[in-house]
C-alpha cells in the first residue's frame, strides 16, 4: 500500500491511501489527490501503482522533484520524466520558489509471507501436458481461446481474456489486466481492465478500483512465473477449520512475448468461499501463453491504426498550411536581362536534384526563386519546408531538422520528425544557411553526402530524397575564409549557384515592379490606381533600393493606403530618401532631361563635391566614393571634367 502525507502548504496534514493503480495529483478538484496550491499544475503528476511504484510529471510548468536521502532528482531533468518511489522518499511539486513537501510511506502487502505455488513461464512445456490431460480444462481452454481469437481490437480482447478467466476458474471473482506502456521508454504497468463476476457467472465492470497486489506483481514480472499467494485468514483468529473458508487468495500470471513481459493478469478470490488453487495456476499459464500473442498482436494493430491516422492528419494539416502560404507559384516579374538570364538558369535546374544555393542581398527574392525551384517542379506535389537557421538555437535547430526520439533530451516528451523526413519527396529550403552552428554544419554535410537522416536519440538512420535549396545574403566565401562556414559544405551547397542581382542591377525592371505592386495593393484596398508621373516615375528608377525589391513593395503599399482620388502618383507621395535624389538635382541646379543626362549630371555634382570636400585630393574622394583612384580618373573623363 502506498501512503502520501502532505507536509506544506494548503493540504498540510492530509494524508491519502492510495487504492486505485493510477492515481492523479493536482490542482483541479477531479484529481485523486487533490493539492489547492497555486505553484501546482492542474493536471501535475501521477503515481501509478505495478510492480515498483512509479511517480510521473505530467508536463507540470513548476515540475516535480524527488528528494532521497537528501538527494534531490528533478523528473524531466538527468532523470526521465518518470521514477520510482521508495519508502521514505519526499516528492516536491512547485520549483524554487514554491513547493508542496509530500511524504511517501510504502507498506508492503502482508500476503507476500504466504506464496503458495509458483510456476515459470519457460516451464511451459512441462505444465501444459498435465493441462490438456484434463479433459474438462482442454474444452474450457478451447472455448475461451475461440472467444479470445474472435475478438477484434485491443478493448473487445481484453474483455475476451477476462471472460475467459472467469470461465476457468469458477472461484475467481475479479480479474485485472495490467499492462506496459510500451511507448514510454521506462514502461510503467497500467491497469487497462478489470471485470468483477456477476451473478450469472460472467464478467461486469467493478464499481470501484480493485488493487493490485504489489509483491505478487513484482515476483510476476521478476520471476517471469505464475504466483499462487493467500492471505492470512484475520477475523476468524487460529481455528484451523475456518482455513479455506475465508481466505484471500490471488494468482499472478505474466503475459509475455519474448523476453518481454507485457502485462500481467491478476485473479482474485476476494469474496467466494474457497480459495484458488494450484490447478488453477497451470490452466491460467496455458491460457496465458495464448492470450499474450492476442493481446500483443491487437495492440500492435490499435497503434498502427492511430499511427496511420496521426499521419494523414499531419499531413494534410502541413500541405494546406503550406498551401495558404504559398498561394500556389507566384509569378516572378521582371524583364530586365539580368532578370531574364536568372529565370533560364532557374529552368535549367527544376527538375534536377542538384542542390542550390541562392545568393542575393537582403529582400532580392531568394525565397520566392526557392520556391519557384519547387512549385515548378515535379515535387511540387510534395511539400515545400522552409527553415531559417538564424531562428532558433543550436539544440532547437537540431532537433527541428533533424527530429528526435521520446526521452532523447528534456522537454522531449514525443517522438518528433524532423523537416528532411516532413520534406521526403519535396524541397527542404535552408534559408540564411551561413547562421547555422558548426556542429550542425558537419551533420547536413553527412546528410547531403549520404541522403540519411538520424534523428536524435535514434538508433538507426533514415532514407530520405529531399531537393535541398540553401540562400543567404552573406558572402559564403567570406564566411568559409573567416572559419565561419564549413569548406566542404560550401561546395556541396554551391553546385549550381544562382545570384539574384539587386534591384539597382536591374533598374529595367524597377517600375514594371512598381506598378504591378501598386496595382495590386490598390485593388487590395478597392482604389483605384493611378499612374507615375513622370518625375516620380524618374525617381524610383535613380533611387538605389538597398532594401531592394521588398523595400519597393513597402513603399508601393504606403502609397495605396495614402493615395485617394489623385490623379498620379507625384513625387511628393515617395518617402523622402527616395525623394533625396530630387534635392540634389535642385541643389546642383540640375536640368530635367531624360534619365541618363540627370544620372549623369548627378553623378558629376557627387565627384566635384568630393573633391571639393577633400581639398582635390583624387586619392581620398575616390576613397570616399567607394571606387579606386582610377576609377575616378575615368569617370571624370567621360563626365568632361578635368
Ligand atoms: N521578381 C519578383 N517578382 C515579384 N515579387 C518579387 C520579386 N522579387 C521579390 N519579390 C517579392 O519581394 C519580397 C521579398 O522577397 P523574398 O522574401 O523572396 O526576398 P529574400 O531575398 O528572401 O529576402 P531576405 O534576404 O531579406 O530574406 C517578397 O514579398 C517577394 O514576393
Ligand atoms: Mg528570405
């Protein structure tokens, strides 16, 4: 029996009898122990009951805390999210702050001191036999194993294991089927069933918890036998003649596949007159190597059908989500040459697997090509996963590419896919790949080299085809010279390379941009759109974008929300960095000309005020300017001055 005593807070002073096999703490009052202090989750933790006494945090936000001998073990932290409890352990529910002291008592079970038979499982061989000698037992154990192979799914072959219990053994009373979490690692053994027997001699729900028998439970699983224990008659003092009549008695029999013990089926004789017997225990163990196949086979089938389901929900989840995002391809503008020569070496590549690296300042449209490398290509049916490595850190980033497995380190409390497996089939898009960590750096190499992935915690790898698409804004060369980039990746990353050239390189495509943005803001808005004017037209073309093309976007949706009823976009609604080129064209008393006679007239106004701000000093205006002394020279030969 397990006894909690509350120590601290609200619940000071309260003790508990733990009767059930799961019992819940917390704050909410539908807990079984209920702790109304506020540094207590509403669903903190649970005890659950088997062979060992397992204590288990149940995502609680202040935690949970084993203190032994003066030892403090936080679960979740070093320690799985799940420990066993020994008699004299504190458990802490809060954190630091504020904690709930509670005292753990363990009051083993007395019927340990009377175990009366017990059989092992590798024994079977020799228990069946006498089993099957007895024809009354054989057509018992055919009935039960036609009832218990007609069942479908784990519940309905439960129920059919104990029916079958009831039918053997005519003075059990109650049977409960235990069984292991198989999915949590430590593998805690929960109560799944329990039928009491009812008049008519079948099974019925209990009315309440029917409890396990410690000590029998953990010689069950350690022994891997069936265990035949009787309690010691108590009201009825010595008399020897009463012994049979109201003694307590129970049967443990494992189920088991392999080496492993999945569960155990606990037989009880609580009530009846007449105790269970050593016959009992054998027909059980033969029952019980059938039943375990059953049991192990159905569950197996209930968790690949839930695994199934959770990935078709996963996966239409992420394909509409992406979806939305997406919009399906969006068109890329431009005309420009540079422009033009982007696009053909873009078509090259689609349908290739090679692995691209998208080069470009900051807002030129590396994601939108990486994209389009995607949704104009075969995978496009497939997913389309973006990733920026500068979001998250290093131990997050990790386990977002690459996934992890339940317990592979704290707050891993599921199995999770990483994008590679999420991208099998479709394009995993890298962005701002020159911010991803060194150690990570190694494990996409081995990734790209060996098309395997490892998710962390995973004992073995994974194939995947992913059409990897890297971007940054950074120069990568720089970046493997500085140490910063690994040299080997680099060239992996840089099989085919594709520059997106800043929009000043481009200054052809500047209004046809604008005005398919403005357009489509305006409409956005219900406005109308109107066009350029010719000064604001000039300007937007001279003006040099460093945010490029989504600084051109922004400002274009500036002007939609601003603009009502005008009839041209005029040079006072750009913003006035963009208007600054105006002001030179006043200040050096520039005519208006066509683009390349202002341009240049621009141009000759910066050099001469250079060089007058540096007492015509050629060598440090060029400085200043950014461009070598000849460079200046040349210039201003063309521009004719001397
Ligand atoms: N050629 C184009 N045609 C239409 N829209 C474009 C074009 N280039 C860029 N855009 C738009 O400009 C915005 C910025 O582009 P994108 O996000 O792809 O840039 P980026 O290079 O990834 O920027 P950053 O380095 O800041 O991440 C997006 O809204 C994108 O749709
Ligand atoms: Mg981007």
């Amino acid at each position: 029996m397990v006894r909690l005593r509350v120590r601290t807070g609200a619940s000071a002073g309260r003790s508990f009898e733990l009767l059930g096999q799961v019992v819940s703490i917390g704050r909410a009052p539908t807990n079984d122990v209920v702790i109304d202090d506020v540094h207590v989750s509403a669903e903190h933790a649970r005890i659950v009951l088997g062979p060992a006494v397992m204590l288990e945090d149940l995502g609680s936000t202040n935690g949970t805390s084993l203190v032994r001998a003066g030892q403090r073990t936080t679960l979740g932290e070093a320690a799985g999210l799940m420990a066993a409890l020994e008699d004299g352990d504190l458990i802490e529910l809060g954190g630091r702050d504020a904690v709930t002291v509670i005292d753990v008592a363990l009051i083993d079970d007395e019927i340990a001191a009377r175990v009366v038979a017990v059989r092992r499982i590798d024994d079977l061989g020799r228990i069946t036999p006498g089993v099957e000698d007895n024809p009354r037992s054989l057509s018992a154990l055919y009935e039960a194993q036609k009832k218990i192979g007609g069942a479908s799914g784990l519940t309905e072959t439960l129920a059919a294991v104990a029916d079958a219990v009831l039918g053997l053994v005519q003075r059990a009373t109650h049977v409960t089927i235990v069984l292991r979490e198989v999915e949590k690692g430590e593998g805690a053994y929960v109560p799944v069933m329990t039928r009491v027997r009812a008049v008519h001699g079948s099974g019925v729900a209990p009315a309440g918890p029917v409890p396990i028998t410690r000590s029998i439970f953990r010689k069950v699983v350690g022994e891997r036998a069936a265990v035949l224990a009787a309690d010691a008659p108590r009201d009825v003092g010595q008399s020897e003649s009463l012994l049979g009549a109201s003694i307590r008695s129970t049967i443990g029999v494992p189920l088991w596949k392999g080496d492993d013990i999945l569960g155990v089926l606990q037989v009880d004789n609580r009530d009846a007159p007449g105790m269970l017997h050593q016959d009992d225990v054998e027909v059980l163990t033969v029952l019980a190597a059938n039943a375990s196949l059953a049991v192990a086979g159905a569950r197996l089938i209930d968790r690949l059908v839930a695994a199934e389901e959770r990935l078709h929900k996963e996966n239409t989840f992420l394909k509409d989500r992406e979806q939305n995002r997406q919009g399906g391809a969006r068109p890329i503008l431009g005309q420009s040459s540079a422009m033009s020569a982007l696009l053909t070496q873009l078509e090259k590549v689609v349908d290739t697997r090679v692995t691209v690296l998208i080069e470009g300042e900051t807002g030129t449209g590396k994601e939108l090509i990486a994209s389009a490398l995607h949704y104009r290509s075969r995978r496009r049916e497939k997913l389309f996963v973006t990733q920026n490595c500068a979001a998250m850190p290093e131990n997050l980033l990790e386990s977002e590419l690459f996934g992890h497995r339940r317990g592979s380190f704290t707050g891993a409390t599921e199995d999770k896919k990483g994008l590679f497996e999420l991208a099998d089939g479709g394009t995993l898009f890298l962005d701002e790949v020159t911010e991803m960590p060194l150690v990570l750096q190694a494990k996409l190499l081995r990734v790209l080299q060996e098309g395997e992935v490892r998710p962390l915690g995973a004992t073995s790898p994974k194939h995947v085809s992913v059409r990897i698409v890297a971007a940054s804004n950074r120069n990568l060369e720089k970046e493997v010279s500085a140490g910063r980039f690994r040299e080997d990746l680099y060239y992996r990353l840089k099989v085919f390379p594709l520059r997106v050239p800043p929009l000043r390189e481009r200054r052809d495509d500047v209004l046809l941009l604008a005005q398919a943005f403005l357009s489509s803001y305006a409409k956005e808005l219900g406005k109308a759109v109107p066009p350029f004017s010719q000064q604001a037209a000039e300007l937007l073309v001279a003006y040099d974008w460093p945010g490029n093309v989504r600084e051109l976007q922004n400002e274009m949706q500036r002007i939609a929300i601003e603009t009502s009823g005008q009839d041209f976009v005029i040079a006072e609604s750009l913003s006035a960095r963009i208007r600054r080129v105006e002001t030179l064209i006043d200040r050096g008393g520039i005519a208006k000309g066509t683009l390349k006679e202002m341009m240049e007239s621009v141009e000759k106004y910066l050099l001469l005020e250079a060089l007058r701000e540096h007492g015509q000093n050629k060598t440090s205006a060029a400085k200043a300017l950014g461009i070598t002394r000849e460079g200046l020279h040349k210039k201003l030969r063309q521009l004719g001055i001397s």
